[in-house]
C-alpha cells in the first residue's frame, strides 16, 4: 500500500475503534514478542469465527485517546520483518503476519500488522495455547469457540473422519516412535523430550492432533498404521508408487505407515552427484542431482493434499534427468505461482486434520512455505525451478529437475547467486520457451539478462559467449606443472602414499582436453620423474610396481 492508502486505512481502523479483530497499542521497542503472539492468535481465531478476511494489529495509537502517538518499536526494516519468522515459528499450525506495513504518519510513526484469519477447521495457538478476544480483551479460545472452528471442515474433510472398528493396535509401533520424536523436535521450545516420550500413547497422539478424543482417524492410519491396517481405509487405497522410466525398468509399491514409507521411496531414488563448471574457474561445484528436503516436500505435499475420495494412488516418476510427482485432486486454493515469492498463505486446506497432523510432525515445514523453498532450493544449486501441470483439472503433477536444460541459465546463476527470485522464475521460463508478461520482459532487457524478438527470447549472447569460450578455454588450456605437483604432494600429504594407479586417478581428469591419453599418461610421468631429481617425493616400492611417498 502507498502513504495514502494507508493512512486512509488507519483513519477507517481508528473510527471503527477495538473490537474482536483490531487492537491498538502505543508499544515501545522491546514491547513483549510473546504479547504480541498471544495477540496473533486471538485475532486470527477471531478473523476466521467472524468470516473477515484479516484483522489488524497497530502500533503506534495511544489507547486512552485514539490518536496517533507513535512506535520505536523494531526501527530498523530487517528486524521489524524478523517478527514473522518468529510468530511462524510458535504458531501452531505455523502461519505469520501477511503483512507488515509502516505508514510515516504527522504525529509518528505507525506498525499495522495485517493477521490472516485461521485456516477453515485449523484454529491457530500460540507456544500451544488458543487465544481469543471479548470485545476489547484478549482471552482464552472457550471450547463452544474450539468446536466451531474446528467443525468447520470435520464433516466433509475426508482426514478428520474417524474409524470406528480400529484401535491403537493398528498403529505401527516404529512409526509411533518416530512420531514421539519428530513431535518433540518440532516442540522442543515446549516440551522436553523426555515429556513426550512419557505419555500414555493416547495423550500423545490427542495432544498431536493425530486421533480425536482417543479415537482412531484416517489421519492415523495413513500417517502411523500398521501395513496390514489399510483395510480400515478401504476402497480408499494407501499407496505411494515408485516408478524407474528410462533405460532400466523397476517399480515399489509402499503402503502405510506414510511417515516411514516417504523416506523409504525416497531412498530408492538414484541421487548421484552431478559436477557443474562455473565460468572461469578449475574446480566444479558439485551437488546432489535433489535435494533430499525438497524430494520430501514434494512428496509430503502429494500426502497432505490428496484427494483420497477419488481412489487413486500417489505416483513418483523416476527419469534420468527428473522426477515427477503425482497425486489426485485438483490444486486446492489458487495456483502453484502465487506461492513462489513465499507471500501467499493458503486459507483452505482439502485436508486440514491430516495437514494439521503432519506440521505438527514436522512433515510440513512451513504450510504455504513449500513450494516457495523448493523454488529457492533449485536456485541455489543453479537447476531448473520445478513445474506444476494442471492441464487435468482432476491431478496435480509437478516436475524436479535433476539436470540442467539450458547450460547458458545454469552459468548465469552460478556467475551471479545474488539474483532475486523473481528474476530466477523468468529467466526459468525463457530456458523453457515459456510466455512471459511484456512488463518482466523489459525488465530482464534493461538488466541485460536476455536477448531477443518475441516469442524466441534466450538468456543474454555475452553470457552465452562467456560461458562457452571461457568453459573451452578452461577444458583445454595447459596448467603450470606446479598447480599438478601441488595437488599431488597435497595427496601424498594427506594419504600417506599413492601408486601409480591413484596418482592417473588424481590428475588424468584434470589435464588439458587438447592432449591424447597417451600424452596425458607420459605428462604425469614426467612430472613423476621431476619431482623425484628435486627430492620431493620417493619411490618406497618397485621398479615395476613404484609406491611414492614424500621425501623425508
């Protein structure tokens, strides 16, 4: 919002005066971080009871008489916005200030932090307490409160239906114990370990939204239930598919427990490392071909949003160069791009129960956050941001990439790390020959990060020239003999000694392009030979067989 726009909104605020959804407060620069989460969480509880779509916390009005005082609280940008990783991070399920606005008012400065309301079925707690207002006052969140939030979704929320022939026998033990920890790490800030890992087996899962006043749910038996328990869920089926496509062929079926079965699908992925040059430089960076988090997220995401009612199965595609995930149901609440800057917070969940379960046992990070930090991943290791086909309006399937598309993007990020996401997101869709506003594409010209006529834009010439004469150069240039005797006695250094064998393992690599194999395997003699006259290696084994050491 602009300065007008604002104070237009405070003066609307001020009118209105206190009531369930706004509340002033004059607040100094150590005004109480626990207060004002205490003050998030009546006011998102009381935004959702009420149908508004956000309430207000203003620092900055004098209470006594309703006019603008001023706030030093949080002066500095960087720290004031620090506060909503704080309250994301007590806020159960984790959700933060939408917004944090600062209006230059004539009489002060004035904070206007914009609430999101709860989730529909979800209500919020702060360091697992629920607040609530009366009027003016903040107070705890009653149980007539609770219960209305939380029936907002109970009767069409396929998550939250109980199961009334299964007991807590049906839980997989190891799963349960795994639960008990991931709980206790999530909460850590609450509860000791050692708390957690005391309760009787209903307390706990009660207390982690798991069950429903001790009664078994399907959020139980998909995420804790023994492999032979999927019947209780029938004909709804408990299955994740993994699936090898390419030059081999394989398949794995995985089925309840969901919070084992993730990792264990995961694990059958082949996550090699890859080796990617950056422009002018001897030594590659080398990452893994995903990112174990992000793999995670993806398919966590598939789990929490299913649509089970349709009766399919979770899929997981594994090509050579990327994987593809597959899950039913249409995308829920807006579209995949609202979420890459990270702004967006989701106000409906399909189902909430069994998303409330899985942040609470650290399945789901951040809700609203995933997609966001799996584009941010991808950026980091210089690979294509993830796609989302929605073209089936019925399915979600969304595309990690494990390679690289366009080399010319992929050393573009790696020159330049700092680039903001936004500008990562459509640099990603002209690699891809993907449409992009006429607004982005001045702005990538101006910056001179593409090149063009429209449609056929393509990631600037002087960076492709630089990326290709200069990684040629690299691959073919001559190094001095002692940038390879450095990395030997380096080795000798470390190891101790080296055969011949290893020492042709350690250099053969890294020698120019231009030279033969011949010519590389008498260099390395060669420079075997020097060392030794100089006195700075040894050979301890045979003629025919030589073991190289550094001279004492």
């Amino acid at each position: 919002m602009d300065h007008a726009a604002l104070s237009t909104l405070l003066d609307e605020l001020i009118a209105t005066w206190e009531n369930e959804v706004i509340e002033f407060k004059q607040a100094g620069n150590d005004y109480d971080t626990d207060k004002i989460g205490e003050y998030f969480s009546a006011l998102s509880n009381e935004a959702n009871l009420r149908g508004v779509d956000r309430a207000w916390l203003v620092f900055g009005v004098n209470n006594k008489t309703r006019t603008v005082a001023g706030t030093d609280y949080r002066p500095q940008p960087e720290r004031l916005q620090s506060l909503k990783n704080q309250i994301a991070d007590d806020t159960e399920p984790s959700i933060t200030l939408r917004n944090i606005h600062v209006l230059q008012h004539d009489a002060g400065r004035v904070v206007l932090m914009e609430v999101p309301p709860a989730p529909r079925g979800m209500p919020i707690a702060w360091k697992g307490h629920y607040y609530a207002r009366a009027g003016e006052s903040r107070t705890s969140l009653g149980l007539d409160k609770l219960d209305e939030i939380r029936a907002q979704t109970a009767q069409n929320d396929w998550s939250a239906q109980v199961v009334p022939q299964a007991t807590l026998d049906d839980l997989d033990p190891a799963a349960v114990q795994k639960a008990r920890e991931a709980f206790a790490l999530k909460h850590a800030n609450r509860f000791a370990s050692s708390e957690v890992m005391a309760w009787p087996l209903a307390t706990f899962l009660d207390r982690a939204r798991i069950t429903q006043n001790g009664k078994i749910t399907r959020t139980a038996i998909l995420l804790l239930g023994r492999a032979e328990s999927a019947h209780h869920l029938s004909p709804h089926p408990v299955q994740l598919t993994w699936k090898l496509d390419g030059p081999e062929r394989a398949y794995e079926h995985f089925g309840a427990p969901f919070l084992l079965s993730t990792t264990a699908l995961y694990q059958k992925i082949r996550n090699i490392q890859l080796r990617l040059l950056p422009t002018g430089q001897l030594v590659p960076h080398e990452i893994a071909k995903y990112d174990q988090k992000m793999v995670l997220e993806a398919l966590h995401n598939c789990v929490a949003h299913q649509d089970y009612a349709r009766h399919g199965r979770i899929v997981v595609i594994e090509k050579p160069d990327r994987l593809i995930f597959e899950n039913e149901g249409g995308f829920f609440d807006g579209q995949p791009d609202d979420y890459s800057l990270g702004e967006k917070l989701p106000r409906r969940y399909r189902n909430a129960f069994l998303v409330e379960a899985m942040s609470g046992l650290n399945m789901i990070d951040k809700m609203g956050y995933g997609i966001h930090d799996m584009h941010l991943s991808q950026a980091k290791r210089y690979l294509p941001m993830p796609d989302y086909d929605l073209s089936d309006p019925t399915a979600v399937r969304v595309t990690i990439y494990g390679g690289v598309v366009d080399p010319t993007y992929t050393q573009l990020l790696m020159l330049n790390s700092s680039l903001p996401l936004v500008d990562v997101l459509a640099l990603d869709r002209v690699q891809k020959k993907l449409s992009l506003p006429d607004e982005v594409i001045a702005r990538l010209k101006r910056s001179g990060l593409i090149e063009g006529r429209k449609p056929n834009f393509h990631v600037s010439a002087a960076v492709a020239k630089a990326t290709t004469s200069q990684a040629e150069y690299i691959r073919t240039r001559a190094q001095d003999d002692e940038f390879y005797a450095k990395l030997l006695t380096d080795y000798l250094s470390k190891f101790g000694q080296a055969t011949r064998a290893e020492i042709n393992q350690l250099l053969l690599g890294k020698l120019s392009d231009a030279l033969t194999e011949e010519q590389k395997d008498d260099k390395v003699g060669n420079l075997l030979t020097k060392l030794r006259r100089r006195g700075r290696i040894r050979n301890t084994g045979s003629r025919g067989s030589p073991v190289w050491q550094l001279a004492e």
